[in-house]
C-alpha cells in the first residue's frame, strides 16, 4: 500500500467524484459523506505524504510501470507534499461547511468538488509538463461549473469572464508546451532540464519564447498584474465554500512557477539561468500596489477578502523575485498561512451575509446580528491575522520576507509591503465598525449550522496554530527552499532511479 501512496491524491477524488455523480438523484445524506468522508482521508493521506517526502528523498510514481522520461510520473519531494497537504486542509473546511446547506443550492456539487481536487493534486504532483496542462484543465473544467454554483447573474457574468481568460490562457499553455518539445523532444520536466543545459545555441531564442509563455500563462492563474483583472469578481460572486477552495488556485500558479523555473531555468541552465526573476520582481511590486488599491476600495466584504488574495499573490511572487534560499523558504511559510486564512475569511463573510439580511456583505448599515460576538470574535481572528499583526501568522511570515531582501530590494519591498499591511488594517477597521457598530433595528435570522461555524474555525484556527509550530514549519520550508535550489536531487531519482 506505502508504495501507492503518492497516486491516492489523485485516484481518491476521482473515485469519490465518479461515486457522487453516478448517484444524482441519491440523497444528499450520502452524497455528504462520500465528499466529507473522501476529504478527511486525504487530510491523512497528506500527512503521510509529508512525513515520507520530510526525509530529503525523492520519489515518484509510474504509471503502468513505464519508467522515465518515457512513461507518466507523479514524483513527490517536500514542495508537492506540502501543497497536497495544505490543499486537503483547505478542502476540509470548505466541504464540511457546503454542507450546512450550500451544497444544496445547485446539482452535482460535491462530485464537482472532488474532480476539482483531483485536479489541484495531479497539478502539484505531476513530473511531466504536458500533464501539468491536462491536470490544469481538469482542475478549470470543474470549477466553471463550481463558481455558477446555484445560479444567479453576478455568477454567471463573472463565469463568462473567467471562463474565456482560461480557455485563451489554456491555448498559449499548449501552444507553449508543443515549443518546449520542439526544441528539447521531451515533456519530462527531468529530462526537459537536462536537454535545456545542453541546449544548442541556435535553440536557445525557441526556448526562451516558450518559457516566457509559460510565464504568461501561470501569471495568468496565479492572478499577476495585468493579468489579475478577471479574479476580485469572480471570487466574489462564487459561492463561499466554492470561494474558500478557490484560494488555492493561485497557489497553483505560484507552485508551477516555483517548480518549472527552479527546475528547467535553475544555475544548470547556463544563460537562461534565472530568466523569469527579473519580469517577476517587478511585476510582484505593481501587484502588491493594485490590491492594496483595491482593498481600500472595496465596498463588500467578499469583494475585499478577493483583494486581499490579490495581495497574499503579490507577496509571495516578490519572494520569487528575490530568488534566496531565504525567500523561498519564507514565501512557503506565507503560502500556508495566506490560503488558509483567507479560504476561511471567505467563509465568515457568508455568515456574517446571512444575518445582516438584505444588507449581506455591502459595507452598508444593517441589522445586528444574532450571533453577533462571535462572528465579530472570528472576524477580529482573521483580520489580524491577515493584516500581518503580531502575534498571529501573518506577521511571522512577512517578517521572514522582509529579512530575506537584500540590498536595494528592500528599499522596494519595505515601504510596499508594509504600507500593504497599514492599508490592510484601515480597510478591515472600516469594513468591522460598519459591520457590528453601525447597526440598528432589532437582530433577526436563524442560528448559524455548526457545520458552518466548523468550516470558520478549522481555517482560521490555522494561524494561532502556525504560530505555535513556527520552529518545526520553517524548518520544513527551509528545507524545501534547499532542495527546490538543488534540481539535482529530482533529475537523479527519476532518470537513474528506479519506479516503487
């Protein structure tokens, strides 16, 4: 069983997914178990994965036992298995949270949920550079449908757009993968990395293009300035279970840069060493302004924790941009902290919608709240946390950043990011008076479910927990930062190696 471990987050979801779909017109009951149940599994599953990839050592999966660069891998080292595991945590919260009722709202959601973590997984588990786009639109096939969830025309409208922005985004990703092959004949990421350091010269234009349409492309789903247009209103409108897993998309962008360029362009690659750091310095800074823009802009409160999503992917692509050991290792910590954090904040501003009435999320007046304390409990939780104040994560992990600049980097990075951090603090202020002080008329509306309330509290309970495993969480990412910075290790095991 050990030795198929690395395939099961992949293979579970499909099968959990398949199961809920056959059964449409089954009970909602068992649909919820098989999604809750499914996901639990793949929290553990995630664990297991993280103690196996924690000793250093590469591994990977063949399928049909055709061995590399021939066959189809999915390879484990301590990046994917930390992505696999955030992810599960993540999907926890979210699916125990739709069903307190949003699942119902609309058909085939928990179905649609599983295939869409099959996708993520496949994506930061894969070895091969054309399933990387297959397991990309897998994981986009299953959220168009997820994000028009139960309907609606702000749903729909931001469907529109996000779904054309993908399917152009999708044709420069193949059209990309098909000019990497041409030039190197191979699709292995190992293999790619080898042929790229012995790269003649007259290829070397080729592969430049098609690395920096690569780049556009995972710009594209990591939501970077200029290409971030479509994400604040789609977020927004999608339902708040839909929403919170969404936060790991852009993740996906960030991991497939981190992965590709450290893999492909790292110092083996001779000139084209590093040629993504300077388009993605700058570009990470102008991101960080925009969303700092937008989060004082914002009138919703959905709206805004899209902002602030906005602005988790700036900062982290500013530590790609700074390119140390340090940086990566501190953006890792970050990522963490941002996507649970945020997928929960996502969560809270349905609850809190629900008992403000008519008023929902809109920084308006409104009703008071019957669960009032609480909700404003949790939301004080989230705020500091993803404003970056001590004691909370947040700030750990932008400290780890802040340290990592080095030189005229920090003359960047400091007053940005942490004029992002005082603007963050205005914004949620704002949005937390408006909210709970300037209210009148008399609390109404049901009891929140404790499915929802669960939901809230597994993510935000997140960052007080961040903070307790500091000393054993950065020493995982900088471990990582180490191997992701040493390519060898993963070229070795899958091309001299041998299959589990």
């Amino acid at each position: 069983m050990i030795q198929h471990l690395i395939v099961l987050p992949v293979v579970l979801p499909l099968v959990a997914g398949i199961l809920t779909l056959r059964s449409r017109q089954g009970g909602t009951r068992s649909k919820r178990l098989i999604g809750v149940g499914a996901t639990a599994l793949l929290v553990m599953i995630g664990i297991a994965l993280l103690v196996q990839a924690a000793g250093g050592e590469v591994s990977y999966y063949a399928l049909g036992g055709w061995q590399p660069p021939f066959g189809i891998v999915l390879v484990l080292d301590r990046l994917s298995a930390l992505m696999v595991l955030v992810t599960a945590v993540l999907a926890l919260g979210a699916v125990v949270f739709a069903c307190g009722g949003d699942d119902e709202k609309g058909s085939n959601f928990h179905g649609l949920f599983q295939l869409q973590l099959m996708g993520i997984n496949g994506a930061f588990l894969t070895g091969d550079l054309f399933n990387l786009f297959v397991f990309f639109e897998v994981l986009l096939l299953a959220s168009y449908a997820l994000l028009m969830h139960g309907g609606g025309k702000a749903r729909i409208q931001a469907g529109v757009h996000y779904v054309v922005l993908n399917l152009a985004g999708s044709s420069l990703f193949l059209i990309a993968v098909g000019v990497l092959y041409g030039a190197t004949g191979t699709l292995n990421m190992a293999d790619m990395a080898v042929r790229i350091s012995e790269l003649p010269a007259e290829r070397a234009g080729l592969v430049t293009a098609g690395a920096l349409m690569l780049l556009v492309v995972f710009g594209l789903k990591a939501a970077i300035l200029p290409l971030y247009f479509w994400l604040p209103r789609a977020y927004a409108a999608a339902p708040a279970p839909v929403a919170a897993l969404f936060a790991i998309m852009t993740k996906v962008g960030i991991y497939a840069i981190l992965r590709v360029y450290s893999l492909l362009f790292g110092e083996q690659a001779g000139p084209l060493a590093g040629l993504e750091q300077s388009w993605i310095w700058w570009l990470s800074l102008a991101t960080l302004v925009a969303a700092a823009m937008g989060i004082l802009a914002a009138r919703d409160l959905r709206l805004m924790v899209a902002y602030l999503v906005l602005f988790s992917v700036g900062t982290l692509l500013a530590g790609i941009g700074i390119g140390s050991v340090e940086a990566t290792s501190a953006l890792l910590y970050y990522l963490i902290h941002t996507t649970l954090v945020t997928g929960g904040l996502f969560l809270l501003a349905e609850l809190i919608g629900v008992q403000r009435g008519k008023a929902g999320t809109r920084l308006v007046k409104g009703r008071p709240l019957k669960q009032g304390g609480w909700l404003a409990g949790l939301f004080f939780l989230g705020a500091i946390a993803v404003a970056g104040m001590p004691p909370l994560s947040g700030a750990i992990g932008k400290a780890f950043l802040l340290i990592a600049a080095e030189g005229t980097q920090r003359l960047w990075l400091w007053p940005i990011l942490l004029g992002g951090g005082l603007c963050m603090m205005i914004a949620l202020s704002r949005a937390g008076s408006t909210l709970f002080w300037r209210s009148h008329g008399e609390a109404a509306g049901e009891v929140l479910p404790r499915r929802q309330w669960f939901g809230v509290v597994w993510l935000l309970g997140a960052s007080p927990l961040l903070v307790v495993l500091a000393g054993p969480i950065s020493d995982y990412t900088h471990a990582t930062a180490v191997q992701l910075a040493n390519p060898q290790s993963m070229i070795h095991a899958l091309l001299d190696g041998e299959s589990p």
